[in-house]
C-alpha cells in the first residue's frame, strides 16, 4: 500500500472495503463511548466539588448559629432579658428536700 493510495482512500472503496469500514465504525463508536464516559466524569467531579462547597458552607452556618445559641443560654443574657418583663433571679438559692422513708 502506498502512501498515494491512502490519501485518496483507495481501501475505502477496494473489493474488501467492507471490512475497512466495519473498523472504522467500530473505531468510531469504541470513540464516541470513550468521549461520553469522560464527560460522564466530568459531571460528577463537578458535582462533588458544588457538593463540597455546599458542606463546608453549611458546616460555618452551623458554627455560628451554634455560637449565637450559646451567646443566648447564658445566664447574662436571659437575666437580661426577663428584667425587661419584670423577672428578677431568685436572693436566695436553692435548697434540695429530702424525703425520709419510714421502714
């Protein structure tokens, strides 16, 4: 075969020809196959790198609702805010009562 005869694609249109374009159909389907599982790929790399973000982003949310939520359950905070509605921490502290069992 000489490089004439492939530059005017002689082997396409030869007696066995058929066989040269079954190959190249298999080539060109074995091609498509590959470029759409690599896109395939693709999709799902950029999907966890959004999905990443998304975590590390909700996770900082979480962070400082958690710190907003401790700044409120403080004592401070809540003596705060019941002496605006009249409610004043107790003088006295607290006792505990003891049950005595008679046997």
């Amino acid at each position: 075969m000489s490089i004439s005869n492939i530059l005017k694609a002689n082997f396409l249109i030869s007696s066995d020809a058929v066989k040269n374009w079954r190959f190249i159909v298999f080539c060109t389907l074995l091609a498509i196959v590959m470029i759409a599982c690599s896109h395939s790929a693709e999709r799902k790399v950029h999907g966890i790198a959004r999905l990443n973000d998304e975590v590390r982003e909700l996770r900082s949310e979480f962070v400082d609702v958690r710190s907003a939520l401790m700044k409120l359950k403080m004592e401070s905070t809540i003596t705060n805010k019941m002496a605006a509605r009249g409610v004043k921490p107790s003088e006295t502290p607290p006792f505990k009562i003891k049950i005595k069992i008679k046997e």
